[in-house]
C-alpha cells in the first residue's frame, strides 16, 4: 500500500464511475431487460377534469401484438392510493389514477396498453377509443373556480414566520418598497424518461426505476401493492437526471408492478417527453407581494412576503419559501405568509431548491429595488443588513459567510468597474447589464445507516442505500471510505442505490453528502476499531494513524465487516425507526430549537441586450459559495455551475404553458419547452469560500447541490434593469416585455 | 406510429412507376421520405400516418447536386442542409441562403435533413402536432383553432385567416421567395417549374392545403437567380435562445446599393407568417431611397400593416419592425 491516503477528503478527484458512465457500462432504468418481458405504453388523459365515459378497446385489441389493456376496471381496488410525503407517506400525489373513471387533471393515467413489442403497444394505445364527459376547468390562479387557502389552514405544521410589527414599522418607513412579482410553472425535464420495469418471482417484487428515495419507494409501493416490504427491491444505481422529480413514488409504478402480477410477465415502460409533465410532478406557479421599509441609510426596518402557490384540487403540496426569505438579512419588523390555490392540475413537488427559487427570486429582486431607491450599491447594502443572528427567533447561525462570498465573487467579476447608472454600459448595439443577488440553502441532515466490509486483499466494500442522481455520491463515499480505513480510493467499492442495502435518506434538500458522508466515516472508525481491538496489534485508544497492513493478513477469508447508525444534530431515535420505514427525518435549516444552518452564495451576472430586438443573452456568470467542507473540489464546481446555469435558465427560458381554457400543458416538448444551448453559456465561473463549521455534523459538510440555482434569476433580473432601467417582476423574463415597456 | 409500407426508390424510372401506382391508388396517403426529421418527429406522435414511404435517398445522383450556371444557383433537392451552408461560393454569393441554413436547427439536424423536405417542413404549432387537442382545422378540416384562445406566443400575424394561425416554421423558405427562385417539380405528368412563392398556400378556408403539390408530385430541386443584390445579403432570425430554435422574427433581406441609392431590395419575413413572406409593399418604399434609418424605419412600418395580431403575439408587430429595421441597417453597411 505505497499510496497514502491521507487528505483524500477535499481532493479534485475524477468521479469513480465516470469510465462505465462514458463506455456506456452504466446501466440506467430502462437498459435493464429481461428475458420474456412485456412493454407498456400509457394512454392519458386529453382532459384536466371529468370523466372517463366509455372505453372502446376494439381497434386497439386488434393490433398484432397487444396483450392486454388495463384500466381503471383492471386496477380499481388492486392498488391503493398513497399519501403525500409531507403527510406521512411516499408519494408525490395522493391522486391515483385507475382507481375511478374520474380525471382531476390534464395527462391523468387513463389505461395502460401492453403489447410484446413497444411498438404494438404504442400502436395498441394510439388505437384505443376513450370517451370523456368533459367538465369545466380550473388552470391556474385567475380562473374563477379555484379554491384559495391560508397554508397555515390548509397544514397543521405549517408556521408563518413573523416579529415585530412589520406593518406600523412599514408606514413610519423613509423609504418604502411595495412590488409584486411571479414565477412561471416549470417541469423537470430529466433527459431519462420516467421509465419503470417491475417482475414478480415467487411472490417477490423487483422494481428497477430511477429513483432518489429506493427506501422511500420499497415502503410505499408495500402499501400501495398491500404487500410485506420485504418482498420489494428496487434498484437505482445510476440516475439520469432526477432534480426532486424521482424523490416521491409517482403512482405509475404501482400500476405497473400491479400488472405485471396480473400478467404474470415482466412489464416495462417507457413513457414519453410530454407524459412526462403530468406524470410526474413539477415546479408550481408562484405569486409574491413583497413590502420592505428602511432607513435612508439603507437599514432595514420592515420586510413583508406574501406568497401564493398552485396546487392540485385534493393535495396540500406547498413550498413555503418564506422559512429563508425571512431570515436573510436583519430586521426587527417581519411579517409573512403563504397561501395555496387549489386547481385542476397534477400535484407539484420537489424541484431543485423548491422553496428558495422562487421565493428568494422576490427577495433578491426587491432588494435590488431598495439599493437603487436608496443610491446604495445592492452588495452595499446586503452588508448593512448582514447578520450572524436570524432575526425571528434570535438562534444564531452555525456559519455564515454571506458578505465573504459577496467580497470574492465581486472581485472576480470587476464589480467596482459598474457604473450604477441604467443603460450607461453600452457594447456596440448591445445594452450591457451587472446584476448580483444573494442565494443561501439550508443544510440538513438525516438518520442514516451504512455497512463497510473490510478483505484481507486490502479492498473494501461500502453499502448504503443513497443515491447518485449525478452528483458524484459515488466518489465522495469512496473518498470518505478511503481516507477514514486508511487506503487508496481505487481499493474502495462503493455500493448504492438498491433498497437491499442498509437504509439511506431520500436524496433531496441536498442532505445527501452530510448525511451519508459522515455514517460512513463512522462505520469505517468503527471497522478499524474492532480491526485493531482483536489484532492487538495497537492499544485501542491512538489507532486513527495506523496503517492496515499488519493487520490485513489477520483477517477471516471474507474480511470483517461494520455497522453504523448516524443520529445528526436535531434528530431523535424516533429518527432511526423511520429511516427502516423508508421515511428521512431531515433536520436542519431553520427547523432546530437551537441554532441555524444555512450555506451562502453570491451570484454575478453580466447580460447583453440587443437595443432595438432586445434579446437577452447572458456573457458572464459567477458564482462565489461558501458551503463548509468541500469534499470533491471537482464534483461540486460541476453542481453549482450546474445551477448557475439552471438559474438563468429559470430566469429567461423554462415556463411552461398552459392553455387556459382547458387546463392543460402546451409546450409539452423539448422543442419548445426551452433550455440554455451551449451558445447561452458563456463564461461559468465557480469561487468557493473557505468556511470551516465544526458544529454542523462531525465533518463540517454543508450541502450545495441546490445552491446554485437560487438567486440567479433576481441577479438577471437586476442586471436587465441595470442594462435598460426596467424593471421585469414576471419571469421568465422574454424580449417581448421590454418592447412592451419600451413602447 | 403506425405500421406503413417502404419501398426504396433509386432511379428515375421506379420513381416513375411509383408515381404512376400512385394515380391509382389516389386515397392512399403516401409520403416521401429524405433527411426524415419532420415525418420521423410526427408519424411518432401519431400526427401523419402515411400508408406507404417512398425513400427517395437513391435518386441523390440525380437531385443532390450543387450547380451554377451564368444566371443562377441551381440547388438538388436532396442536398443536406449542411452542404449547401458549408459550401465556399454559397457563402460567399449568396450569404442569405448559407446564413438560413446555418442558423436552423442543430448539426445533426442539418446533416440530415434535404432541402427540398426542408421548404416543407410542417408548423410548430403544438396544437397541430399535438393529437390530444382536438381543435385544429389543419389536422382535422372543420374542427376548430385552439390557438385562436390559446397558447398563441409564437403564431402568425400575417397571412393568418380564421381558421389558422400556425406559423411557417423555416428559414431557407425565406431566403428562396426573397431572391425569387424557383422550384421544379416533378409528377407523373413531367416536370413543371413554378416562383417558390406560389409553392405555399396561405390557409385560407383550407388551412389542410400548405402547398400547390398535387399527389405524387416531388420537388426536385431550386434555381436561385444571381443578381446585384445576392451578395448583399443576410439572413437575421430573432429569439428566445441563441441557438436550436425556431425564428419568434426572421429576416431575409437583400439589396443592390449603388452610388448609395437602393436600387433594388428584397425582403422576406420568417416566424410571422403561414407561408414564407414577401414584403413587396416595404420593398416599393425603399427603391430609389437612400439607405438610412427613418427609411428603413417606414419600410417596417409597412411590412407589418396588415398584420392580425392575438393577446398572445401582438408583441410581434413591434418585434417585426424593430427586427427588419436592424437587418436593413446590417445590410447596408456590409461590405461586398
């Protein structure tokens, strides 16, 4: 073992799977196939609410090749509907298609064709006849039939955050900001279909599916099936793309394990592009009324958030960014609340920092508005208003380093060069725009299990049940694993994804690398533990420096093995009963009695705008992050970049449509459903901030994967005032709305 | 998709005979088949169903050539997108035709794809594509435009009628009606050559009928005229993102500046319009003017008077205006 390992954690090493990922060893959903099995194509719903009147199976029967169709006849009483996660349960919906000819919305599950080929069966499906009695619709939030709630109603969890008399300290305000802005309804898009493959064997359910929460999956799909947990597997080891899409069970897949014990067969599907917008879940409308009065100074006296968010008819899904925008920055006056609209739509859920997006795109966007009122430069004015301290419950922060990341990405970006002026920088016929926002993320960490084997050859296995959706989960456990056992990291194998496994949380609120990192460091101390206990080979209490080699030779044939639980800061052994039930105990952010834990950024944004066609494109991004221990240097520049760019994406490119007379999605495709190409993106550039934070978890790790992508679109949003002197409250933001303020 | 027949055409003659099955079979709906990347996209979506694809790929020895004469370009119809860009005197003579390619679509698109399939490429309009929506008088005569209430940001406002007003989605289509070139066509009966700008139907009371094709009849290929005006040329396509993306506003434009006095100009609007779209009342504006803003200005002015707008694509009138003004104002200081 001539390698050291020491320092392994905090290196910018290449990602462990990249080669099976690039050679194509790396098998995703659906590339798994077996022998015998069956394809599914789904047949969806053409209207947002109704019912389903009469189904004519004759064209579709008649297809070479079509072997069965299933609807709500077949499946109505095999499969149960599920509760939401923040209810207690797994899924993302608690609507469950096929359980009743009723339709709450638009691309409903209505019958499932299933044919020897996928052809036959996308034929079989193209040929089945639904008829629907259709009823009047409800899109979104100025339709007349919608049903609006305060979300302290609508949840018993749910908490307004406030102090002080935000609405006399508004009043008595010098200077006063009273604006309100939106963000648009936006899908995930993973490039990996929402694919699922189910087989029965002696009574067992294996279910392979892109999945962030495999634990999460295995107890809802028992529920939902009605059958013992321990008769699920589900496998994920490689993930196309997920961003909080694969986190809750989506209701397909018990559908489709239920007819694939009907049938007796494998089943697989692969749904399409645009099944994927009402299949799954996806990022609901907002609406913000935001109020912030301060000193001439600059000095924050008052800030208000109100807030609205879609939802479907029966579910209570919300984000409730208001537990960040209220605890950014200082100030004795806070008043907020949330509340949710009920619409005939599919339930939203978790995408990428789904309360922080659109919530601190409010914030971010009206304290720009203050700097300009104020004549303070807008990062100026952040550190007039920084704080160590939140201000609704006084708990101090764990660490922050907002105003460092401020400092860095300004430096870096040339910030004291800004001529404040609107639509002073000019490049030829391109209006030139800086703008520059604050982004924070709260870290959380859950329960977690992990099980690390040790062989004589010096090789090592780690097993837990977490979740690579692209991040690099699989190098980080590796790295810990190495630096802790004390070998190379090419010695370590990293198992995850398979609800087989020792129970890890979902990956989502960017618990992952906290969570896991720190029950494998702990499996691993305690493998060297009982390693160095039996071999005596050192006294038990100074062993953390000792090299393996002298006691490798030592071990049994098939190694020795070790078994840790974690309990983060603010979980209680409750916690550890629920990780076996498939249920992550998240603690953290802004929901602990003691302290607070966030991670900070500050984002940069140059853009260019054509003076008379006013398209926007963007030349400069940066980003400047301070998220505690960075454990792959390499692994979390591509996250933030990656949300660098998905933040200006959400700024000036993705909303999808809807039709509002009938409630449904319109640009259902990737042609129109618009992304960044390569030709939007410039020049990325990702600072990270040093920050050591011992009290966060034992290796002082603060999630980032979500950072990124939030404050981006105010930063945009700022520079396309600083570029025009508009100001756009609406995103995205498109040309036609500078014509429109122009004209 | 649905199961459809194929048969691989190579020559003149089994062309000949397919077309002459055709005549006796006229109910059968029969596409040809080149790049693929729109009957691909839409026999998948359940859209077009044909009976039958004729793949006419073989006949590239005959139609996919790039050739000149004194007077004009001649263009094969089953020459790819990318090679008639990529090509050093296309670029060079006639910068319009090779900036619509290039601006188009993605490289793998454009290795593909004919020219010929490329003029006639089917509407974006999702309510078209879209099986599931069941109004819509070009998929289904007589069934309605959802468009006309709906989702209508990126529709067209001129050429429009009541009963459509999905977009014309190319580029190339433009450049060809503003240097007025002309399509051969090939049917049963022989070759017929018509102005490209008679090729596209507006929709009218028919919007089903986009072209003048009769059944079986192919595009063989195009001649581009060379004139004082095609190396003055460009194509500016305006939209939400840099790349990959139809035109919200395009501009083929084209102009014989001398003694800086215009005294030709063609001008063809994309992404406004149901057909590829000659602004010839903006053109009359300019001739004999000398080439400055407050003419290029008037000259937007009109291109867009007629235009029928909806909530949706109002913005367009404007975007169109401020558009053709800017390529006007490229096109005057290019050097040639």
């Amino acid at each position: 073992m001539a390698e050291t390992a020491e320092g392994v954690i905090g290196k910018d090493v290449a990602r462990i799977d990249g080669a099976r990922k690039v050679t194509g060893a790396a098998s995703y959903g659906s590339d798994f196939a077996l022998p015998d099995q069956t394809y599914a194509f789904l047949v969806t719903s053409t209207i947002a609410r109704g019912r389903i009147r009469h189904i004519d199976e004759t064209a579709a029967r008649r297809v070479p090749g079509v072997i069965g169709i299933y609807t709500h006849r077949d499946i109505a009483g095999k499969v149960k509907a599920g509760k939401l996660m923040a209810d207690g349960g797994y899924l993302g919906t608690s609507i469950q298609p096929l359980t009743s000819p009723d339709i709450l919305h638009d691309g409903q599950i209505v019958a499932v064709v299933i044919g020897e080929s996928f052809e036959s069966a996308r034929e079989g499906a193209y040929r089945l006849d639904v008829a629907y009695e259709r009823q009047p619709a409800s899109a979104s939030f100025d339709d007349a039939s919608v049903e609006t709630v305060a979300a302290s109603e609508a949840s018993k969890t749910h908490e307004d955050p406030k102090v002080g008399d935000a609405e006399t300290a508004f009043q008595q305000a010098a200077l006063r900001i009273d604006v309100s802005y939106s963000t648009p309804t936006q899908h995930h898009n993973p490039i990996e279909l929402f694919t699922t493959l189910c087989h029965w064997s002696d009574g067992k359910l294996t279910v392979w599916e892109s999945s962030q929460n495999v634990w999460g999956y295995k107890y809802g799909l028992a529920e939902q099936l009605g059958i013992d947990p321990n008769d699920i597997r589900v496998l994920s080891p490689f993930i196309g793309g997920a961003f909080g899409s694969r986190g809750s069970l989506t209701p397909r897949t018990a559908i489709i394990a239920e007819i694939a014990r009907q049938l007796g067969r494998p089943v697989k599907l692969v749904p399409t592009r645009d099944q994927g917008f009402t299949i799954a879940t996806y990022r609901a409308e907002t609406r913000h009324h935001v109020k912030l009065g301060a000193t001439p100074d600059g000095k924050l006296v008052s800030l208000s958030h109100e807030a609205w968010e879609v939802t479907s008819r029966p579910d209570n899904y919300m984000v409730s960014g208001t537990k960040a925008t209220t605890r950014l920055y200082q100030c004795p006056n806070i008043y907020s609340k949330v509340s949710i609209t009920h619409a005939d739509r599919n339930t939203p859920g978790f995408m990428r920092s789904p309360p922080e997006l659109p919530y601190l795109f409010a914030l971010e966007s009206a304290m720009d508005e203050l700097a300009v009122a104020t004549g303070i430069d807008p990062i100026e004015l952040r550190r007039i208003n920084d704080t160590q301290v939140e201000p609704i419950k006084g708990l101090p922060y764990t660490s922050r380093s907002l105003m460092a990341c401020f400092d860095a990405g300004a430096k870096a970006f040339g910030w004291h060069e800004r001529n404040p002026k609107p639509g002073a920088m000019r490049d030829g016929d391109w209006l030139v725009g800086w703008g520059c926002a604050s982004t924070m993320y709260p870290t959380a960490v859950a329960p977690a299990a992990a099980k690390v084997r040790l062989m004589p050859d010096g090789k090592a296995i780690v097993q837990t049940a977490a979740h690579d959706i692209g991040t690099g989960a699989y190098t980080v456990i590796g790295q810990v694993a190495a630096e802790r056992l004390g070998l190379p990291l090419a010695n370590i194998e990293v198992q995850i994804g398979d609800s087989d496994l020792p129970p890890a949380p979902v990956a989502g609120g960017s618990n992952t690398t906290a969570s896991v990192c720190n029950v494998v460091a702990k499996a691993c101390d305690r493998l060297r533990q009982q390693l160095f206990q039996q071999s005596n080979a050192a006294s038990a209490t100074d062993i953390s420096g000792m090299p393996l080699d002298a006691v490798l030779n030592d071990l049994p044939k098939d190694g020795i093995e070790a078994y840790a639980e974690n309990l983060p800061h603010g979980t209680t052994q409750e916690g550890i009963g629920k990780l076996y039930h498939g249920h992550s105990m998240l603690a953290g952010g802004s929901e602990l009695k003691d302290r607070i834990q966030f991670a900070f950024g500050a984002e940069f944004v140059e853009l260019r705008i054509h003076r008379l066609t006013k398209e926007i494109r963007c030349s400069r991004l940066i980003g400047a992050f301070a998220c505690g221990r960075i454990v792959n240097p390499r692994t979390a520049r591509s996250q933030l970049m990656g949300g660098l760019i998905w933040g200006l994406s959400s700024a000036l490119h993705e909303e999808t449509e809807i039709d509002q007379a009938s409630a449904r999605y319109y640009n259902d495709d990737l042609a129109e459903y618009l992304i960044p190409v390569n030709a939007d993106v410039r020049e990325v550039e990702v600072i990270f901030v040093p920050e050591e934070d011992k009290a966060i978890n034992d290796l002082g790790i603060k999630g980032l994967g979500e950072l990124g992508n939030v404050g981006t679109n105010a930063a945009v949003a700022n520079a396309v005032y600083h570029a025009t002197g508009f100001r756009i409250r609406d995103l995205p933001i498109r040309l036609e709305d500078l014509l429109a303020v122009e004209s | 998709m649905y199961p459809f027949g194929y048969q691989r055409i190579d020559t003149p003659q089994a062309l000949k005979a397919a077309q002459q099955r055709q005549r006796g079979e006229a109910d059968k709906a029969v596409s040809y088949l080149a790049g693929g990347t729109t009957l691909l996209d839409l026999m998948k979506l359940g859209t077009l169903a044909p009976a039958e694809i004729l793949d006419i790929n073989g006949l590239a020895h005959d139609y996919g050539d790039i050739s000149w004469a004194d007077d004009e370009l001649r263009l094969g119809a089953l020459v790819r997108m990318s090679a008639a860009a990529d090509h050093p005197r296309i670029r060079s003579d006639f910068p319009v035709i090779a900036q619509s390619l290039d601006l188009a679509a993605s490289p793998q698109i454009r290795n593909m794809a004919s020219l010929g399939g490329n003029v006639l490429q089917r509407t974006r309009c999702n309510y078209f594509r879209q099986t599931g929506w069941t109004a819509c008088n070009k998929r289904q005569p007589g069934s309605g435009c959802a468009a006309m209430e709906g989702v209508n940001r990126k529709h067209a406002i001129l050429g429009v009628s009541d009963h459509c007003i999905a977009a014309y989605p190319g580029d190339f289509g433009q450049a060809l009606v503003a240097l007025e070139a002309r399509v051969d066509i090939l049917g049963f009966h022989g070759t017929r050559t018509l102005p490209f700008h008679q090729l596209h139907l507006a929709p009218g009371s028919e919007p089903e009928r986009e072209t003048v094709l009769l059944p079986g009849e192919l595009i063989t290929g195009f001649h581009v005229p060379i004139g004082p005006w095609t190396r003055r040329s460009l194509y500016l396509k305006i939209r939400d993102r840099e790349s990959y993306e139809f035109a919200l506003v395009s501009a083929a434009v084209a102009m014989h500046l001398d003694d800086n006095v215009i005294r030709d100009v063609r001008i063809a609007l994309g992404g406004v319009a149901t057909k590829p779209w000659r602004a010839h009342e903006a053109e009359q504006q300019l001739i004999g003017r000398r080439p400055d803003l407050p003419a290029f200005e008037a000259a937007s002015k009109v291109a867009f008077a007629a235009a029928v707008t909806r909530p949706g694509n109002r913005y367009k009138v404007d975007l169109g205006q401020q558009t053709l003004t800017r390529a006007l104002l490229q096109l005057a200081e290019m050097e040639v």
